[in-house]
C-alpha cells in the first residue's frame, strides 16, 4: 500500500483546530536512517503545543507531561510541516492540548500526510517555578 492510499492520508486539514506552526526540518534534523529524528519532531510538537495556553497563561510555563505521542508516517526533509493545535482540558493550574502535524511532501504539495499526533500538559508557573491558577476568566 502507497502511502497516498494509507488510512491517514488526508486530503482536508482540520477545521476545529488552529495552525500554529508551518516548518521545513532540514539535512541536520535526520537520523541514521536519513528520515527526520524523533526528538526534533518531539521539540516541534512541544512549542506548537505551547502557543494556545500562551494565551491564557500569560506568563511563564513548563511542560509537565507528554501524555500521549504517535509517529504515524516518516517525516522527510524537505517536507512542509503544518501543526494543528486544540485546548482539550483547562485545569486549576494546567491545560491539555492536542496536536496533528500534517506533512506536505516536496513533491506533493497540496496533498495533505498525518505524520504525528500528540497530546501535552502545561503547566502555569509563577516566579519561584510552582504552579499558579490559570485566569479562567480570561477564556474567550
Ligand atoms: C510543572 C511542575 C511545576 C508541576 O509541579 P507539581 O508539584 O508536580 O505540581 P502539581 O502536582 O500541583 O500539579 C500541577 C498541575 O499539573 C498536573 N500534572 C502533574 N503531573 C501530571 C502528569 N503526569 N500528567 C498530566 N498532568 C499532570 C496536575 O494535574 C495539576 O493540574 P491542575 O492544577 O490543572 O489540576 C513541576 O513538575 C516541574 O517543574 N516539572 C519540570 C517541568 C519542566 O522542566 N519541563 C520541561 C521539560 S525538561
């Protein structure tokens, strides 16, 4: 089976959850087998995961806990990467994001690939790094 014909091609991108980030991993990201490393993909996730509880965090915070992370496809590089992102829990002091990141191939563009998805937990940290409440009255 080709990978356009896998069950995770997707032609449409998401339409409840918000782009947060588009990039391209270059030579210097790739592992031994010449696709693009774990780790790399992992930071990527981690600050695209990080820009919705920005908002209502407004302030310093940390990552507490990847709760869940898939590599569904290789990523190549060369590959345009876009990184949806949705608010799935608001906590006292933490929140819960999910995250899809869809591959562009080079030679494809327009055909949409879910290389990744991800879920993570961020915490609300005040100066001396413990947790702090989250302004819930600031969600939109
Ligand atoms: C984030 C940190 C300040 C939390 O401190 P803590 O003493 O564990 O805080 P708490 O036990 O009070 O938990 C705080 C919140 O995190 C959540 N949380 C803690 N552990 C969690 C886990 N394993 N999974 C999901 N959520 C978790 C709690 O449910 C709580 O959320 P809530 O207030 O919305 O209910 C502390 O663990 C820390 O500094 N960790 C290192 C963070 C870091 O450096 N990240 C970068 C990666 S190196």
């Amino acid at each position: 089976m080709t990978e356009h014909a896998h069950a995770d091609s997707h032609p449409h991108l998401p339409s409840d959850k918000e782009l947060v980030l588009k990039v391209i991993p270059m030579p210097a990201d790739t592992n031994g087998n010449g696709d693009i490393f774990g780790g790399w993909v992992m930071a990527q996730v981690d600050l695209a995961g990080s820009v919705l509880p920005a908002r209502l965090i407004c302030g310093r915070m940390a990552t507490v806990a990847v709760n869940e992370f898939v590599f569904k496809q290789p990523v190549r590089v060369g590959d345009l990467l876009s990184f949806f992102a949705e608010v799935t829990r608001v906590g006292n002091t933490s929140m819960t994001v999910r995250v899809e990141v869809y591959a562009e191939r080079m030679r494809a563009q327009g055909r949409y690939l879910k290389v990744t998805e991800a879920s993570l937990t961020y915490v609300a940290i005040d100066d001396n790094g413990r947790p702090r409440p989250i302004a819930r009255t600031m969600q939109a």
